[in-house]
C-alpha cells in the first residue's frame, strides 16, 4: 500500500510512565510482546506499536487515563479485541492504549424490556452465552468475536442485519469518557427520545475519536422458537441476487443471508473440509415458529429454481447450522491462506440492492484481470460484500495492483450511489474514500472533532485529517 502520512511521533514527557505506573500498577504494561500486540492490524497495514498499554478495569480508570494523557498531551487510543478491518485501532501518532478487554461484566439485563448494559470488554459469544437461559439473544454478528465496545465504536454490522439491523439500532445508550474526562451517559433506556442531539448515534461509528466507550445498553431479541439454514448454488450471480431481491419484495423475513462466490467456496471447502459446489451460492437463515420457518423456506426454494437455483439444501438441526456457520465467519482464512505466508486486504462497500449484481459482476470481471487471487462475499440483503486478497508479503507490486483494484472498486460503488465502505469503518485506510463519498459533510466532522477534543489526542489520525 502506498505510504500513510502522519505528524512526526513525540516522545512521552518525562515523569509521564511514573505517573502512569503509580495510577496503575500492574495494569500498565511497557514491555514489547504486549505493545507489539496492540500494534497490530487484523490486514495488512505494518505494525505500529504504542508508547505504552494500560489495562482499564473500570469507567474511573479511563477518567484517570485521559486526565493524564489530556494534562500530558499524550494521544490515547481504545482497544477491545483488536478485529477491527481498517487499522482502527493503529497508535499512529504513539501514545497510550486503553485496552478495554478486562472491562468485562454484564451489569443488567431487563428481561421484561429486553435490553441489557454491559461494559465494553464484554464479548457478543459471552453476551449470547449468558442470555441463553433467559430466552434472548443479541443478534448483531461481524463474524469475529469482537467486544461491544469495539462493535459501537466501529458501527459494526454482519451476517444478522438484513433482519436485526446493525449497530446503529441495536443500541439503545452508551456511557463513555470524553476528552475533557468527564463521565457521560447519552441517554435513557427508553425505546426511543426526542430529547436533545442524538449523542448515541454520534458516538456510534466514531471509531474512539470523540469518546471512549466503556458501557453499552442494547437491545435484545427473544431466541426464535424454531431455527433453519439453508444453503443453494446457483448457475449465475444475478440468479443468485434476484432470489434475495425477490424474497424481500414479497415479504419472507430473511434473518441471514449471505452470497459467497466461486472463487470464495473453492476457498471454503478447502479451509473447512466442506464438499458444497464450487459456484456462486447462498446461505440462508429463517427464524420463526415451526409452521412460518418451513413456510419461509419452501417460499425461498421456489423463488431460487424460478432463477437458476440447484439443490436447496436446508436443515433445522443445530449441529448443521453450526457448520454452515462456522465455516462463513472463517471466509477471511479460508480466502487468505490459499496461499501459504499470505497477508489478507479485505475491504467493503455497500450499494443499493438493485445495483448489487451490477456492482459484484463489475468487481468479479477487475478480479479476473488480477494475479492476486481475490473472493467475493457478502451481506446481500442489504447490498454490502466484501473482497478479500491474498497478497504475497514479498511482492510489493501485489499491494500496489491491489490497491488499484479497491480503489475501482470504492469509485465503482459510489457511481451507484452507495458507500466506500459498509461496515468496517474508515480507519487509516479508507480516509481519502470518505471525502470522494461526503465532500463537504468531512468538514462537519472535523468541526465536530476539534470542538469535543481540541488537542486531538483520543485516537488521532482516524477518519480524516485534521
């Protein structure tokens, strides 16, 4: 990739690591091992390693570590698991991580409101695991198993949203710590509020530039009594699409469903010992009673002959879906490890449904042009996917053909009126694509930026330029 400009690196103030170490103790970590793992990006962005990492174990602490780090002019960057897509959480300008992961307790659940809070830190498979008892469930799925804290921060999204939406709905408040340290709630747990700015949405998606998160309150959905998936391949990638387009327009309350084309589950059936065709397919989900689930699906599987469909294969075991499952949120390995020692660029954009087969048939044809091998798949009820390369670490010219290649790609989606990107974020990867995407709109961020952190200094480098 080309080179990413950022202001020169200073160095920590003297005395700044002692103040650090008397606030706390043995949850600040200098050495190289745990810098350099929070130095690292999930693609291929180099690594680039934090001045220090402090483990917060508490709202308090993150109020104390921005009280520093403000007094310090030292930048402060969030961290949860570390999945995020588009260097989000790379400490380009140094400084310290806050890693949020030990934040983890769930503080409530409101069986009767179906909404629950917990600290950022919590994970969304130990979130699923402690609400199965109670009968809910959280539905919000990026494949990874990233914190909630990351998840809002990122307004991430996944498998899920067709039916269950992403981020942007699934939460109802969050608590988080700004840059001048205060302690912020921003909002009730009231379904919905005219009171005020929408801080909730303006948090969500900030990618820790505005604040940092350390409480999330969500909602939460009851476990459907009956749950089956499906899996169909088809003779082409528009019979694929027209068989989501259609099942929307008539009503069919799809719960998931991802599109994976040829190249992606040749990819598949290798990494996770699989044997479906070798063609563009569809995995579906259906949720609802008995009688509404089989309904659904037997709608579906006649939607998919109308349009070039083979064999609907579906199941309502749990083991079976549990391996469909399995096997598309390891799509990135899969695709990545067709070469040994690769590194993987996954990128995304989001268009209209209706531009959808348009846009992956345009981007299938710029992939079979490349030598860098590259899958497609996708969120194809809401018209997001994403391509994934396969890049040789010991050929430069690969990252340059590949970054041609996303940038045809983001110039392509916008032409259609979509997004350059539809849920990994902007990060440092995506910044110039923003302002192709909202022109003068990146200058409100900016206004909005300088007046919540003047200095700059919660996750500089992020989303745009100042």
């Amino acid at each position: 990739m080309s080179a990413l400009a950022f202001p020169p690196r200073k160095a920590l103030p003297d005395g700044f690591l002692d103040q650090l170490a008397a606030a706390f103790g043995d949850n600040l970590a200098l050495g190289e091992a745990v810098r350099s793992q929070h130095g690292q990006s999930e693609t291929h962005f180099a690594p680039i390693l934090p001045d220090a990492v402090v483990f917060a174990r508490s709202t308090e602490d993150v109020v104390t570590l921005v009280n520093l780090c403000v007094a310090a002019d030292v930048p402060i960057i969030p961290y949860g698991a570390g999945t995020s897509i588009e260097g989000n959480t790379l400490p380009v300008q140094g400084g310290v991580t806050v890693d949020l992961s030990r934040m983890d307790a769930i503080l409530q659940v409101n069986m009767e409101d179906f909404d629950c809070t917990v600290q950022a830190g919590v994970r969304r498979e130990q979130l699923n695991e402690y609400l199965r008892d109670q009968g809910l469930f959280f539905p919000i799925d990026p494949g990874a198993n990233a914190t909630l804290g990351g998840m809002a921060s990122t307004r991430a999204s996944g498998t899920n949203a067709v039916r269950y939406g992403t981020m942007r709905e699934a939460v109802l408040s969050l608590r988080i710590v700004t840059p001048d340290g205060r302690d912020v709630r921003t909002a009730r747990r009231a379904r919905k509020s005219a009171a005020g700015y929408d801080l909730t949405r303006l948090m969500i998606g900030s990618e820790g530039t505005l604040g940092i998160i350390t409480e999330v309150t969500l909602r939460l959905h009851a476990i459907p009594e009956a749950i089956s998936s499906a899996v169909c391949s088809f003779d082409s990638l528009e019979g694929a699409v027209d068989t989501v387009v259609q099942s929307i327009q008539i009503g069919v309350p799809l719960a998931r469903v991802e599109i994976l084309d040829d190249a992606q589950m040749r990819a598949v059936n290798r990494w996770s010992k699989l044997d479906y065709p070798e063609q563009t397919t569809l995995f579906f989900e259906f949720h609802g009673s008995p009688t509404y689930v089989e309904e659904q699906v037997r709608t579906v599987e006649e939607i998919a002959a109308t349009n070039g469909g083979g064999q609907f294969r579906w199941s309502n075991l749990p083991e079976e879906r549990s391996k469909l499952w399995k096997a598309r949120h390891e799509a990135y390995y899969a695709a990545v490890n067709q070469r040994p020692g690769a590194i993987g660029w996954a990128t995304d954009v989001c268009v209209p449904i209706s531009r959808l087969a348009e846009c992956i048939t345009q981007t299938k044809a710029d992939l079979a042009t490349s030598s860098v091998p590259g899958t497609i798949l996708g969120h194809v009820g809401d018209g997001n996917f994403h391509v994934i390369f396969s890049i040789d670490p010991g050929a430069p010219e690969e990252m340059a053909q590949v970054e041609a290649l996303n940038q045809r790609l983001v110039d392509r989606a916008l032409a259609m009126d979509g997004t350059c990107t539809g849920e990994h974020g902007i990060g440092i990867g995506k910044q110039h694509c923003l302002v192709e995407e909202l022109g003068e709109a990146v200058d409100l961020m900016r206004v909005i930026k300088r007046a919540i952190d003047p200095k700059n200094l919660f996750n500089p480098g992020k989303i745009f330029a100042l």
